[in-house]
C-alpha cells in the first residue's frame, strides 16, 4: 500500500522551497487531516479549505497560496475532494488549477465557488478538462465567466466523457452560452446534474428555455436541471413540459424564482399525471396562487405516484390552495417532502397541516412548517428545512439529517467524492 505522505509537513517544505509565508488556514487543514482516521485514506478525502462558515475570519486562500498547495497534492493520490469555495482565487490560480486538472489523476470533486475567476480563467479550466478523466463534480458557482466563459465550458462538454455534475449558477452567462450547452447537452451522454441558475438574458422570447427542451427530448442521461431565475413565463413551461412527455430520465427539476402563473401550472399539472420520472419539482417564489395549487394537488392525489418533494414555498396560495395540497399529501403515499410556508395560511389551513404531521401523515423534518398554539389556536412557525438548504454552506455539527435540508434529497445522489 502507498505511505501516505505527511500534507502538512510536505506543505511547510513546499513553503521553504518556494519562499511563500505559510498560510495558517491551510497549515491548519493539513495538519488536521494527517490526524484523520486512517481508513478514510483508502477511500479518498476531500480537504475542506472553503474560506466561509467559520466561528472567526481565516487568512482565504490566495493565488499565491494555492500554488505552494498545488506542489503538495500532486504526490498525494489519497486526496480525491478539493473544497476552495469563497476564497480569492483569480485568473492567476486558475492557470495553476487547469496545469493541476492536466497532471492530476485522482481529484474527482472540485469546489471552486464564488472566487474571482473570470472569462480568462474559464478558458484555461475548461480547457484542461477537456484532457483530464478523473473529474466527475465541479462547482464554478458565482465566478463571473460572462457569456464568453459559458462558451468555454459548453466546448469542454462536447469533448469530456467523464464529468457527471457541473454548477455554472449565477456565473453571469448569456443567451449564445445557455443555448450552445444545450446544443452540447444534446450530444453528451455522461452529465447528469447541471445548475444554470440566474444567467443575464435580455430578450423576452425565451429562446434559451426553446433549446433547453429541444435538448431534453434527445438527452437520456440527465437526471437534475436547476433552471431558478431565468424570466421563464408560461409559454417556457408549456415547451418544457412538451419535452419531458417524451424524456425519461429527469428526476430534478428546478424553476423556482421564475415568472410562473396558474396557466404554466396547468402545463405542470397535466404533465404530472402521465410522468413516471420526475422526484423532485422545485417552483419556489413563482405567483402560482390558488388556482395553481389546486392543479398540483389533482394530479398528485388521484394519478402522479412518483414526485417525492415539492416546494412551493413564496408562491401566493391562500388557504383554499394550501388545504388542497394537505390533501394530497394526505392521499399520496410517495409525495413525503413539501415545502409551503411563506403562503398565506388560514386557520384552517394552518389546521389542516398540523392534523398531517400530527397523524404521521408528513415527518417534522419532511417540511418547512411546525404546528404550535396560542390560547388554543393552532399556528404554523418556520423551520429552517428546504430542498437547498445547504447549497451554500453546510454546517460542521449535523443539527438536521442529511435527507431534511440536502439539494436533492440524496435521491440523485450528489456527494462529493
């Protein structure tokens, strides 16, 4: 068996040799995982060196500390996650990324999100990919790779054969970027997941959302699709719904923050009472109101025995619509995860879902709402569970299980390694 090598002190020598000061943030991540246990070496580890979500500020990790970092992880196979999200890492540090994915052969995750990559460092990276075979997870979240950037990674995607999951949200790409992945999406049989969320569109034809559902006629192997903020209206949904009659494979499908009304879920709707596919159906902060609800509900309480989680979270639905959807939670054995609470809840409504968690009917930490009572009227408090609640953060103390606040309900399963 290989001798795993000491990261830490590796690290410190790579310093000397290179005359770069020590990062103490990095230092500290070393150090921590030369004590891990032994047998997660066998299996791979992801050092998590994301410059957020700690108790005091840490040194982030610059473009000149990842390239003393990146001298230590070439002779250290063991390691198969890279977590740098909210570091400082710009154009510079992707040059060394990309020379880094070229040589390396064993890093499978790969966390780059909100740095300050642009369209420069895009190129460099999607290049390198298009040569490396081991990456299977990569998150570019928040970089801003404009339009330009987008084209880079939709040419890495008619090439690359292995990548499974690719985050391009809220990296500022453009109408050509969005319909060239597509297009690309078209021929690409490995990915599965892919998160274009909040790109910068100006017309108001929806010509990106045409070729998205061109492709998911054609694409068999795509299982989990964010498409939040994407000035979708109901003529969108009408074409992605046609689609997905004839897809297969999707099981995750994201519109939340969109320009959704009642007649785009009337499409939704009737598409659910044929699907045998779709899981996971996201349409937070869309004004479906009443009307809109009760067309989810039909379909999930008499036809649809598939969708596992729906969010509905900021939609407008007064507490005719919310009722409806007790219901149908009530009536459908599979539908265990809902998400509801920015409504507006009656008293009846608000009875209506404390009677469903009350009879067992809906799990505490299947939603997002928890009963409780003042002078013997039920109300309704919020509780921090949501199909995304750890896109950005994942706390180090596990206060909630994995499936209660997970992305995808690990039932397209994304993990790190």
């Amino acid at each position: 068996m290989e001798a795993r090598p000491h990261l830490h002190l590796h690290y410190v020598q790579a310093c000397q040799k290179l005359g770069q000061p020590q990062n103490p943030f990095i230092a500290r991540v070393l150090q921590e995982a030369d004590k891990s246990d032994k047998t997660r070496f066998t299996e791979g580890i992801t050092l998590k060196i994301a410059g957020n979500n700690h108790p005091v500020p840490v040194h982030r990790v610059t473009d000149d500390d990842f390239g003393v970092l990146a001298s230590v992880l070439g002779h250290a196979a063991f390691v198969t996650g890279l977590d740098l999200g909210c570091n400082v890492l710009t154009d510079a540090g992707a040059k060394t990324m990309a020379t880094f994915l070229q040589e390396n052969s064993s890093l499978r995750y790969l966390n780059l999100m909100f740095n300050d990559i642009g369209t420069s460092g895009a190129e460099l990276i999607a290049g390198a990919l298009h040569r490396n075979e081991s990456l299977v997870h990569m998150k570019m979240t928040g970089n801003k790779i404009g339009n330009r950037g987008g084209m880079f990674f939709a040419s890495m995607l008619q090439i690359n054969s292995t990548l499974e999951k690719l985050d391009l949200g809220d990296c500022d790409l453009g109408l050509k970027s969005l319909i060239a992945i597509a297009i690309a999406l078209t021929q690409n049989k490995s990915l599965k997941a892919i998160n274009l969320n909040r790109p910068l569109l100006y017309g108001q034809q929806e010509e990106t959302t045409v070729h998205i559902a061109r492709m998911l006629r054609n694409n068999s192997s795509l299982v989990e699709l964010h498409l939040s903020k994407h000035e979708m209206k109901n003529f969108g949904v009408e074409r992605l719904c046609e689609a997905l009659y004839e897809n297969s494979s999707l099981t995750y499908l994201d519109l939340s923050c969109n320009k959704i009304t009642r007649d785009g879920v009337k499409f939704l709707g009737e598409l659910l009472k044929h699907n045998q596919t779709l899981k996971i159906l996201d349409l937070s902060a869309n004004r479906i109101e009443d009307a809109g609800a009760m067309y989810l509900s039909e379909a999930l309480s008499l036809l649809n025995r598939t969708l596992q989680a729906l969010s509905v979270v900021s939609c407008s639905i007064n507490g005719k619509g919310l009722i409806a959807l007790s219901n149908a939670v009530k009536s459908n054995m599979v539908l265990s995860y809902i998400y509801v609470w920015g409504n507006k809840f009656d008293k009846a409504s608000c009875m209506a879902f404390s009677d469903l968690i009350q009879m067992g009917h809906l799990k505490p930490s299947c939603t997002d709402v928890a009963p409780y009572k003042v002078d013997g009227q039920v109300h309704l408090a919020e509780l921090s569970h949501g199909l995304q609640k750890h896109y950005y953060w994942t706390p180090r103390h596990r206060v909630v299980p994995d499936g209660a606040a997970n992305t995808s309900l690990e039932i397209a399963a994304v993990s790190e390694h």
